[in-house]
C-alpha cells in the first residue's frame, strides 16, 4: 500500500464515494451482487478532494509517461477528470463513447486524435476491465500510441489483471480495494466477520451471495 493510496481511499469514504455494505448488497447492472458501491462522479462535487486526485493523475503521468502527448477520458465518468488532467498538463485530450454516436458522423472518438500520438487513458473505475481495455483498443485502432491507464479505484478482480496482462496494457490506480478494506476494518467500519466475507465476494464475484 503506497501513502498516496490510502490518501485516496480516506478521502473516497469521506465524501461517501464508496459504500461498504455487506450485509445489504447492491446489484450491478450485470446481475452480480456487491458489498460495496463506488461512485466516483461524486469526487467532482468537492473541490479539494477533486484537486487532490488531478494532482496525483498529473503525477503518476510525469513519472511513468513523460513523454505522453494527449490525454484521453473514458465516457462518461471519466471526461471531466480527463479535462483537469489535460489541462494541468497542457496536453490535448480527446474521449471515448461506449459505443459510436448514431447519427451525424458516428464518432467513436470526440476530439483529434492524430497517429502516432503517444496516449495516457484516464479510468475513473476498473471491474473487469471489459469496457475500460475496449476503449483503449479504440485508441489503438485510431492510430494512437497508448502508453497506459491510470484510474482512480479497481476492485482488482483477478479477472480484470489477466485481461490487462493479455491487452498488453499497463494500468496504475490511485485507489484498490484491498486498501478499502483494510482502511475500513483498522476503523473499525467493518468487522473480522464482514472482512472475510468482502475477501471471499473479490474471489468469486459472480457467484458471491447466491
């Protein structure tokens, strides 16, 4: 666990940007049941907390990708953090739809993205990492260089590291659950009991509470 994380994670759960409830699950779109809720469109509701994540972005993107030349924001949680990023940095940024507008010019990609460019993707959540590795294919597709991902939280399923393992591309989080958890019990948030079962629902997600 790096400092930076666990300053993260403190500031997530101060504004209620994370919610750990085991005993009353939350359902995902995917049917999958959950302990825990993250919503990181809320950090832009709060200016020093949201300041805080730009500044620790723009530094893991000065340390591992100095030589980044655009930044890209994943639709739709992610565009606004992409923008503060881009903005400190003086860089482009351009973001990536879900899936192409219907109509006009059925863009995948909004903004100009030219080839060869050097890419930094900016995540506000990882899962599984399904739509998160699409969009960097996306990029790639359009000709950018990706260099890598930074997002603000991962559930860190073993699921989504094998996939970015087999994408070839390198993610960074400012936050993780196992700092959550960890976090949560040393606060006394959580007990022995529900920290077992938070580790068993990150084992096996899918079947977690059936």
């Amino acid at each position: 666990m790096n400092d930076y994380q666990l300053e993260v994670t403190k500031k997530l759960l101060e504004i209620n940007t994370i919610k750990i409830q085991p005993s009353s699950p939350f359902t995902w779109a995917s049917g999958w049941l959950s302990p825990i809720y993250c919503d990181n469109r809320k950090v832009l509701s709060y200016p020093a907390t949201r300041t805080f994540i730009c500044d620790q972005f723009v530094r893991i993107i000065k340390e591992k990708y100095p030589q980044a030349e655009i930044i890209a924001g994943v639709a739709t949680g992610a565009i606004a953090h992409g923008v503060l990023v881009a903005e400190k940095l003086g860089l482009p940024f351009v973001y990536v739809r879900s899936k192409p507008k219907d109509h006009g010019l059925e863009n995948l990609i909004e903004g100009d993205l030219q080839v060869g460019q050097k890419v930094v993707i900016i995540e506000d959540l990882v899962s599984t990492g399904g739509s998160s590795l699409k969009a960097a294919e996306a990029l790639s597709n359009s000709g950018g260089d990706v260099l890598g991902m930074v997002a603000i939280f991962t559930y860190d399923f073993p699921v989504a590291n094998e996939n970015f393992k087999k994408a070839g591309v390198e993610l960074s989080t400012l936050s993780n659950y196992q700092t959550l958890i960890k976090l949560a019990f040393d606060e006394g948030e959580v007990t022995l009991e529900e920290m077992e079962n938070l580790q068993n629902w990150r084992k096996n997600p899918a079947e977690w509470g059936r």
